[in-house]
C-alpha cells in the first residue's frame, strides 16, 4: 500500500531530489535580479510591482512551507504544496460551518490567507521569469481552480462575519452562493449589500474575479497550447 501511495504522490524516487537552493536563497537571488534588471529592463510601476509580489512572499506562510518541505525533496515540495493549497480552500468553510466565521480574528485571517492567494496568483504573471519552472502548466491551471474556489469562500466568510448583506443571508451556504454568484457575474437579486462597505466589497470582488478569469486563465491555457504543439 506504500508503495503504491508514494508511486500516487511522488512518482520516481531518482526525480524527487533535494531542491539545490532553499526558498529564501531563490527568493533574494530573484529580488536581486530584478533590481539589476538582469532578466528584463522594467522600470517604474512595473518593477515596484515585481520587487513587491516576491519581497511579500515573505509575509506569507507559503514561502516558509516550501522552504521546509523542498529539503526533502523537489517532488516532495510540489505536492505538499499542493496540500497546503488546498487546506487554504478548506479552511474558510470549516469558519463558515463551525460559526467562527462572526470572530473579527477569523475575518482577518481569511483576508489574509487571501491576500496571499492574489498575490501568489498576480506573481505567476508578472514575476513569471523568476519562478522556478512548473512541473506542468496542466497542474498550475488545476491549481488555479482551488486558488478560485478559494477566493470565493474567504469573500464568504467576509459577508456573513461583517454582515454585509441582507436578511435573506441567514446561514453560511447563503453566504457561499452570494459569493459564487457574485463571481460568476450571474447577480440574481435576491441576496444584495446592504452597507456602502458591502457594495464596495461586491465591486472589489467581482473585478477580482474577472481580472482572474480573463487574464490568468488565459494566460495559461495558453502555455498548455504551447506546449501540447511542441510535443507533436
């Protein structure tokens, strides 16, 4: 049974090696290049915005997850990665559904683990020459789904903790359909803010979200294009 789970997880034993730097290595190394623009000539705006996605990483658990878990092993990394990545989807609903969700401390955590998430996500794009290279882009895009569902259920638990909608929201699955409604732009009505903080989080979040469709998911349905050509 082992056996078996390893062959599920990690594969070949020979392709699960111990990653060469560690993340804080990789992390300076990449912050330094890019203030030398030694991978492009950004300026401005766009550099501000690169050095910011990879100094922030430091903030944020993830950095420090990976850092652990790649002295083990490359492969190892990736899917405790992955693991990590779906705890945080995980996460919100069980605030949600244990009723911690009203705690301002569990607000901020949500927000938070979000933050990391967009953050995360918006590095894929801008900072995209100085991550280490994907396993596969099929899995990034697989990724990407969870980091979405993610989103969905941290603005959940937004809504229902600072009470910004209407009385017809009475439990956390009203909570969660607001949100995947409000993200899919279907709006049907019947559940609407109610506060000028609520209509400001349901414009923050639905420019989120269509930011994240069009211009992530695109970006890398169109890297799996590529590379499903180059391999015919």
């Amino acid at each position: 049974m082992s056996n078996i789970l390893y062959k599920l997880f990690l594969g070949k034993p020979e392709h699960n090696v111990p990653a060469k730097r560690s993340a804080y290595q990789t992390l300076f190394i990449s912050l330094r290049k890019i203030w030398n623009n030694e991978k492009s000539n950004d300026v401005g705006f766009e550099k501000i915005l690169r050095l910011f996605l990879m100094g922030s990483q430091l903030i944020f658990p993830g950095l420090h997850f990976r850092n652990y878990f790649g002295k083990k092993g490359a492969v190892t990394r990736d899917i405790a990665n992955e693991f990590y990545v779906l705890f945080k989807v995980l996460l919100p609903l069980a605030f949600l559904y244990s009723g911690l969700y009203m705690q301002p401390v569990v607000i901020c955590i949500s927000c938070y683990m979000m933050v990391e998430t967009i953050c995360y996500v918006a590095s894929l794009i801008f900072v995209s020459d100085m991550l280490v290279k994907p396993r596969s882009y099929r899995r990034n895009i697989l990724m990407l789904f969870l980091n979405y569902l993610e989103i969905c259920f941290d603005f959940a638990v937004i809504y229902g903790g600072l009470h910004l909608l209407n009385d017809l929201a009475t439990c956390p699955l009203d909570y969660i359909y607001f949100s995947i409604v409000t993200a899919t732009s279907v709006g049907f009505g019947d559940i609407y803010p109610v506060s000028k903080v609520g209509k400001i989080m349901v414009c923050t979040h639905a420019l989120l979200i269509v930011s994240f469709i069009v211009l992530f998911l695109n970006f890398f349905s169109s890297k799996v294009e590529v590379v499903h050509n180059s391999d015919e």
